[in-house]
C-alpha cells in the first residue's frame, strides 16, 4: 500500500469520521465506483480496542451472519433457522466491528462498515430507507479526482463531483469536460467554475 493513499484531505477527514462513528457504535457506508479505492481505504481501518470482522457480501443473510460468527471463531452453520439466533449474537458483541466490503444489506447493534457501488445506497434508499437513515455515507472519488480538486481550485469541488459522476468513471470525458467548463468561464469573465455552470454541460451529455 502506498504511504501517501491517505494524503488527500477527504480520506483523512473521512478516517477521523470513520473512526468517530465506530466508537459510537453507529454504522457507515463508504461508497464509490471501480477503482476509487474503497478496500485499500477500508484497510487503513485500524481503531484502537476495536477489531476488525471481515465478511463477503453473500446476498444471503444467514450466511452473512454464519460468516461474521466465524471469523470470531464462533461455531454457526448457515441456516434461515438459527438467523433469529445469530442476529442476537451479533447485536451482543463488543469490541469489535464488522466490514462487509461489496456490501449487501445487513443491519446490527454493532457497528458496520459497508462499502459498495453507488448502486448500494440507491437500493437502500428504495428498499431499505430505515436502515439507510442510520448510515452516514463517506463517496471516495479515484485519488486522480482529489488531485484535480487540489491543483484546480478555479473549478468548486462540487461542480468537479458532479462532472465525474456524469461521465460515470471515464477520466477522459472528464478532463475535457472540466477544460470546456473553464474555457466557457473565461469567455464568461468568472473567477471560477460553479455548479450552475458545470451542469450546462453535463446536460448537454448523451445518454449512457
């Protein structure tokens, strides 16, 4: 791993957030598309008196729950009878919290860090907003993004993020859009990009 991956200012506030909701025993969905780094970011996860519980998104919740019994060498055998059970034994734990990297949508009294596709949170929001409302979402962008953020400050952050999510992930399409989206802004005399400016052009996007 990289000693500078957690350089950027997001990531280091997104750590202390982090850390600070885990304490509390509340939960946390980190999210991002391909290539942002959410495990790598996940990894740097090491809280003091907290132990890490690492379980693959199963898309089954008896599994889910036999898994992160496992892992703290627990006996469980992945059954839908004994999920009432589990799920009692996982509110019950202490010191310790659960990483489910390629999240699925699994709630508990111990705190749970999620990671996951975009996608992950609009499934919630439809199917589970109730489990959703006690998450706080943390959106990593690919180190690439914070560094154009960082060396580009006539362009506000959130004209930037809207331009990526726009282009869905192609770095191409998102550098020449943040250059027409300057070239416009000096034509128009501003001192900088704004949002209002930068969905002119995301609107003019053809569907993907």
């Amino acid at each position: 791993m990289k000693e500078d991956f957690i350089s950027d200012k997001r990531r280091i506030s997104y750590l202390a957030a982090t850390y600070n909701r885990i304490y509390r025993g509340q939960s946390v969905l980190i999210e991002g598309d391909f290539g942002a780094g959410k495990t790598r970011f996940l990894k740097l996860l090491h809280p003091k008196k907290l132990h890490a519980v690492w379980v693959e998104s199963l898309f089954n919740i008896h599994e889910t729950l036999a898994a992160i019994l496992k892992e703290l060498n627990y006996e469980a055998t992945a059954t839908y009878r004994r999920t009432p059970q589990y799920l009692k034994m996982i509110c019950n734990l202490s010191n310790c919290f659960i990483v489910i990297d390629e999240a699925n949508d699994l709630d508990a009294g111990v705190p749970i860090i999620f990671a996951g596709l975009p996608k992950v949170r609009t499934h919630l929001s439809r199917n589970h907003p109730d489990i959703l409302s006690r998450l706080k979402t943390l959106i990593l962008y690919p180190i690439e993004v914070e560094d154009f953020i960082e060396n580009y400050k006539d362009i506000q952050q959130e004209a930037v993020e809207q331009i990526y999510m726009s282009v869905k992930g192609d770095m191409r399409k998102f550098k020449e859009l943040c250059t027409d989206c300057r070239d416009r802004a000096k034509e128009l005399n501003h001192q900088f990009v704004d949002i209002n400016l930068a969905l002119e052009f995301i609107s003019d996007l053809p569907p993907q």
